[in-house]
C-alpha cells in the first residue's frame, strides 16, 4: 500500500515517523516533522509544568502540533471558539497557559525543547475540550476524549475513504470547532491525506487552492456554498471528489445548483460539538444515520442518541423534532426549543420561517421574540432579487405589509412580526451557527446607518472601496418611503467619514465644489467609492460609480482646526 495513504489510528500517530506522508501545504509539513514538533511541543509543556493548555491558533498544522504536543504531555487541551476579552476571562481559571497567535500569549516556537520519546497515545486519558455557543447563545463547554474522536474519523473513512483516495483536504471552516477539526485535521492526519493549513472563507479562496492539487475534497459550510456564483472555473472545480457540508441546512437550490456545476450534490453531515456526528445525506430528503448511531425518540418526538461518539453509556436529548421512515431513515421537523409562548399561545418559529421562505420575495427567514413593553415577534429577512426590486420600486412598508398578509394564513395575528430586519445576509458566526441571542440582538438594534465595506484597493493614488448598500438603511425611510434611494447628504457623508479612517486627514468641513448627482443609489446597490486627498489644496475628491457608471462626485473642502 502507498505509504502516505496508510490507515494510522490517532492513538499511534506519534510512534512512527513517514517522510515520505505529506501532512500539509504552504508551507509543506511531512510526517517526521510533525511527530517531531509536535513530541518538542510536548517536552516544552512539561517543562513548565502545564496540566490545562487553551490553544487558538489561526493554521491546522500548528493546531495539529499542539494537540498531539498537549496529549503526549499528559495535558487536557480546550479549544475556545474566539480569544475574545470575555473567552478569556469565562475560561481563565480552568487553563494554566493559552497558547495562540496573539501576542503575549505563549508560542509554538517559545515552546520547543528536546522531543520526547515517541510513545502510543491513551485514547481514554488524552481528553479535549470544545467551546459552543449553544442554540440559546450561551457558551457551553463539552468533553470529549480520544477514543470518541477516533471512533468518528474511523467511521469517516469507511463511508467515504475510497472516494477521497489522496484528495487533500480544502476548508472554510475553523479547525477550532469540531467539524472542521475532524475533516480538516484529524481524519487526514489518520489518512495520510494533506490538508491546506488556512481556513478560505470566500469562493476565490477555495478556488485558488484548489487549482495547486490534482485531487481536492472541500470541508465547507452552507454559508460559502450559497455564495459560489458564475464567476468560478466550474470546469476545474468539478474535479472535486467530494464536497462536504455542516453547520446548518444546504437551502435546496443551492444544493441543486452545485449539482448541476460538479455533477454532485454536497454531502451534509448532521451533527454537534455535543453528539459527533449524526447522519449524513446526498441525494435525498432523509438522513441516514451514521453507522452505529442509534436514535429513538421522547415523548415529544425528540432525537435522543446513543453513539460511540458519546461517552459511554450516555444517552443524549436534543431538542430536534423528527420523523422516521420505515428504514431507520428520518427527516427533521425542526427544533422543539424554538417554540415560544406568546399571552399563553405555543408559536413554532420553524414553521413560521418556513412560511415566509415560500415566498418569492424571501430567500432566507429568522424570527426571533423582541422583548420590550410588550413580547412580539421579529424577522430577519434575505430577499430574493424578486424582492428586492419589489422594495426598490414600492418600499419597505409595501414589501412588509404584504409578507404579513401571506404570513396570516398560516398563523394567528399575535404571531406576525412587528419588526422587521431586511438582511444582505444572514449573521451566522464561524461555526455557521445563528444562535437565537444574536437574531434578538439584531431585532433590538435599531437599522444600519453606515456601508458594509467589503473591499479595499489603492489604484494610481486613489483609495477605492467596494461598499454594499444595506437594504434597511435607516435614511431610507424618509427619502422616500415609496421609492426608497440613497439621499445625497448622506453620501458625502460617507466620502468623508470613509476618507477619515483610511486617510487620516486634518481639519474640519469647510464645504463643497463641484458636486453633481447623476444616478440614484438604491437599496441593495454595491457601489464603487473612489477617494482622493489633495494635500496642497487640502481637498477631498470623491466619486461613487454603480458598475462602471457615475453616481455621483464632488471635493469635498477641509479646513484647519480653530479657523
């Protein structure tokens, strides 16, 4: 057998060092010299007398080094989802040292002393920590050991090994949650597959790598698999072995559309930190549980699992409702928590998002309670292009009173949103979650007043930025409420606002030359700034072009503090 594709169980990838096993790419990383950073890493832990490592680190390879350094050593490792202020201060006194890419933190290369010696790993001692927000947005935290991972990428390459053959492994998933750590990191290491050490979370990204490797597999999120449009090699990329998908429901059309582009479905994998995984599905409506995954049901119809991704003897409740065909295959029917009581009536918030996605005017629905005065529902909606062009031409109010109007045939007038949140996008986090708290911290929000700024380039001394419109804009409202377009003020504003940050300039507003109007800006646009300084005349140039065509343009005129 090839030796860079021979099976070696997590528990024996110290042991025996394969040169010729190519880990990762760019920069490349073999066998030996894993098993030899990661057993450096290893004696360095010890040395300073570390039980409990917190490791985020940004590259799959160096997370690779770190956990098998940490489980040699003895140590527990937790994984947290961000090295936000908050992370660290709700993890503090579980970890000794956090090891990341920040500075001040310990590093990698602060850690390499003389290896110690190879030696088997204990998959029932070596344990690991994972971080999850949680439906309710509540950080959890939930152990695992080695066994339960290694018993999930065993299952992993049975079911899709020999399809994979050496496909290196492309990813626009962290590595610090637990899909992208098992298809990422874990199960390639097993595999002797390679694996790209960043994560790519735009469709260019995932392209570019793609095209340095004959045979490529993608560990993707619905999220980038929605956003692939026209613009990619679909022909160089249909030599893709297998597209794997997690985190959240593929909406059908785009399952449909990469069919149609590789000749494939996505394979979705249903799963937690919580469970492992659960089921996976192809080419059909139904999951198919994975092997030996056994589920039952409560007395609400809830998944309750049993699995040697568990601990054993561990039952665990979801809160998903489902229902099972009579070959052991079942369809989920949403989560039960996601039922709320309003002036004592039982909502299903699934059911109501799936009312309003029928629409043609609505690509993706979230509803969530808004708690003020009194408890109602909100929505955070994606529009279709149908229904974009219904905003631009007839405005917000138009759009949402007829979405109210569809809604109303399928629940009671308590249950229609009161608040609406038009989205370009969904914000789901980098587990490609949207946990409830963030769809109610949106609702509470009030509308954006400022440009997603989504690009950024330097062209013959002139800063040019790519900005989308919000759909929501608050100025909307009053100019004008039936036709909504982007009011002029406001887009000097911008200019200038923008031209602070990136340019620093001096001085305050001291007026305007040469300012024309000559196309509208609609909800939605995504525009093209142009920004230019002019010191010697202490003028601001600026110019806004809607794919190619003028805007708008103007200098803006900045005069000297205490003139």
């Amino acid at each position: 057998m090839n030796p860079h594709l021979e099976w070696t169980g997590l528990e024996h990838l110290l042991l025996k060092p394969h040169p010729a096993r190519e880990v990762t790419f760019a920069p490349s990383l073999d066998h030996a010299q894993f098993c030899d950073q990661a057993l450096r890493v290893a004696a360095g832990l010890q040395a300073r007398g570390v039980q409990r490592l917190a490791v985020h680190l940004e590259d799959a390879g160096e997370l690779a080094i770190a956990l098998f350094g940490a489980w040699r050593a003895g140590i527990s490792v937790l994984l947290p989802a961000d090295l936000q202020t908050q992370t660290r201060q709700r993890w503090s006194a579980d970890v000794d040292l956090w090891l990341s890419d920040q500075p001040g933190d310990c590093s990698l290369a602060t850690l390499a002393l003389a290896p110690l010696p190879a030696a088997a790993l204990d998959l029932d001692q070596c344990r690991l920590s994972l971080c999850t927000s949680g439906s309710s947005g509540e950080p959890k935290r939930i152990e695992k050991c080695l066994r339960q991972l290694a018993n999930e990428v065993m299952a992993l390459e049975q079911l899709w090994g020999a399809d994979l053959g050496a496909a290196c492994m492309i990813g626009s998933v962290s590595a610090q949650h637990i899909y992208g750590l098992l298809f990422r990191v874990l199960w390639p290491l097993c595999a002797g597959r390679g694996f790209v050490r960043q994560q790519l979370p735009f469709p260019e990204d995932l392209q570019q790598a793609s095209r340095e490797h004959k045979e490529f597999a993608w560990v993707a999120s619905p999220a980038l698999l929605k956003r692939m449009g026209d613009n990619l090699d679909w022909p160089a990329l249909s030599q893709v072995r297998r597209v794997f998908s997690s985190g959240g429901a593929l909406p059908p059309e785009a399952a449909d559309s990469l069919q149609t582009r590789l000749l494939q479905r996505p394979t979705e994998i249903l799963g937690s930190s919580e469970t492992g995984g659960i089921a996976w599905r192809q080419d059909d409506v139904l999951w198919q549980p994975f092997a030996d995954v056994h589920l039952s049901q409560n007395n609400e119809g809830a998944l309750r699992i049993e699995s040697p991704y568990l601990p054993a003897g561990h039952i665990e409740q979801t809160a998903d409702a489902a229902e099972f065909a009579a070959d052991g295959r079942f369809r989920l029917l949403g989560r039960l928590d996601r039922i709320v009581k309003l002036e004592e009536k039982r909502i299903s918030l699934p059911l109501l998002e799936q009312a309003l996605a029928e629409h043609a005017w609505v690509e993706e629905a979230r509803l969530g309670v808004v708690q003020e005065s009194r408890a109602s529902l909100g929505a955070l909606l994606v529009l279709s292009e149908q229904g974009l062009q219904v905003l631009r031409s007839q405005g917000r109010r138009a759009l949402t009173e007829t979405l109210r109007q569809h809604l109303s045939a399928h629940c009671e007038a308590l249950a229609l949103p009161r608040r609406w949140r038009l989205l370009r996008q969904l914000p789901f986090n980098a587990q490609g979650k949207l946990p409830q708290a963030d769809i109610e911290a949106v609702l509470l929000a009030g509308r954006p007043q400022s440009p997603e700024v989504l690009g950024q380039a330097d062209v013959d001394g002139e800063v040019r930025l790519q900005l989308a419109v919000p759909p929501d804009l608050a100025y909307f409202s009053g100019h004008f409420p039936q036709a909504p377009v982007l009011p002029g003020v406001v887009q000097v504003d911008w200019a200038l606002d923008l031209a602070r940050q990136r340019l620093g300039l001096p001085g305050r507003f001291a007026g305007m030359e040469v300012l024309k109007f000559q196309q509208l800006i609609r909800p939605g646009d995504v525009v093209e700034l142009g920004l230019r300084w002019d010191a010697g005349r202490g003028k601001l140039y600026f110019a806004y072009r809607l794919e190619g065509v003028a805007c708008s343009s103007g200098r803006i005129l900045l005069g000297v503090v205490g003139d």
